[in-house]
C-alpha cells in the first residue's frame, strides 16, 4: 500500500514511523511520503493560509496550495482516494480502518487550526474523515490515527502470535477484543479467569469469543 500524507508539519509524523507498527511495515507492505504543503505553494514567503473571507479568527488552509502540492505530486489525474481529515469529516470507525487499508493508495490531506477552505472538501478530497466529534487543533493526530489503524491492518504488522486473534481482527467477527491476562496469576486477591489458566485450548476460545461478543455489544 502506499500513502501520501499532505501536512505543514511533516516531521510531527517521526515518532510514529519509528514504532511498530508503521516500522514494521515501511519500505514493505507500506511506502509512506510525506508532503509539506509549503514546499508547493505558489505564494510568496511560504504563504499556504489566508484570513477568512467575512471575518472571523484564525487562518484557512488555501485551495490554490492544496491543489498546487497535488498537482505537483500527481500531475492532473490523481485515481486514488484523496482523505480530508476534519471534524466534519464520516467518523472512523473500524469499518472504514479496513476499507481503507484494502486501497492500494490513498492521500491524507490535514490542516491546520481553522481548517480547509471549504472548496478543498467539496471539489478536491473525495472523502472527509473525523476521527471523533471533537476538535482539535489540526489534522495531524487525526492522520496519525488513522495511519497506526490502517498500517496494523496489514501483513506482517503485528506480532506473528497476536496475529491471528487481534483485537477487532476478522477471527473476532470484527468485534472488540477479549481481555488480556499475564503472569502473576493472582496479585492482592484478583484471579485471572480459571478458563485461560486450564490448558484446554477449546474452551478459551469459545470464553474469549464470548468476552469478545458481550463487549462488542456494549
Ligand atoms: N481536525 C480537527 N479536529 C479533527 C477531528 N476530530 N477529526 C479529524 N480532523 C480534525
């Protein structure tokens, strides 16, 4: 898979490739590029944000930049899902994490503080993502949300023994996970469920199958 991430903050994103699981996945099932829009812009001084026409605070990312970064990264034809990250955005859920990790490539598009100039939502992305009904200061987090869901989605990004039943993984009916126990078994009186400690293979599946249902429907 492949993933452009458009932002005026490009080096807020090298915590995240450093981790598992983008780490694990770059330069093999993921090849991530980051963009500064500022790198692109058609302004002078770097400009890449303008006051709102009609007033008001704060400053809006410029369409004329967004499309300058993507025509100078795609040419004129862009066949592939462009993501606008903002609070108005269908909300991410875990649906939407495997419908877009099954994408071949995909643009992230983020903003910062007043957001995007409305006609980059409406004429350039052609899909808004929310990762919450709050609202933050930028796209950023947002795109790194959606990056670490994505990127554990696909092959060989999580540990070869968690794999298979990962939490909201296919095995679990795209459901939520099951509750983890270690060592020790009993710490000031809390037990770890007998089941998990019986050996008997059968039925810790079916306890964290059932643990798995019983949260999903919450
Ligand atoms: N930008 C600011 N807040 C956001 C949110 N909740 N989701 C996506 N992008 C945002």
């Amino acid at each position: 898979m492949q993933i452009d991430v458009f932002t005026l903050i490009p080096h807020a994103f090298s915590w995240l490739t450093e981790h598992r699981p983008l780490a694990t996945v770059l330069g093999k099932e993921l090849e991530l590029r980051l963009w500064s829009y500022r790198d692109f812009t058609p302004l002078s001084g770097g400009q890449v944000d303008d006051e709102p026409y009609g007033g008001g605070a704060g400053m809006v990312l410029r369409v004329d930049v967004v499309c300058a970064a993507l025509e100078a990264v795609y040419g004129e034809t862009r066949d592939r899902r462009i993501v606008a990250l903002t609070p108005q955005g269908r909300q991410l859920d875990q649906a939407l994490v495997e419908e877009l990790a099954d994408e071949e490539s995909l643009t992230l598009l983020s903003a910062r503080f007043e957001g995007f100039d409305e006609r980059v939502v409406e004429h350039v992305a052609t899909d808004t993502v929310s990762i919450g009904p709050y609202v933050l200061s930028g796209g950023e987090l947002p795109a790194m949300v959606l990056l670490d869901a994505v990127a554990r989605r696909l092959p060989g990004a999580l540990r070869e023994e968690s794999g298979a039943m990962e939490s909201f993984s296919p095995a679990l009916d795209g459901g939520l996970e099951y509750p983890h126990y270690t060592r020790p078994p009993e710490y000031r009186g809390w037990t770890v469920p007998d089941v998990l400690l019986s050996g008997n293979h059968g039925r810790i599946d079916v306890w964290r199958r059932e643990q798995s249902r019983v949260r999903s429907a919450l």
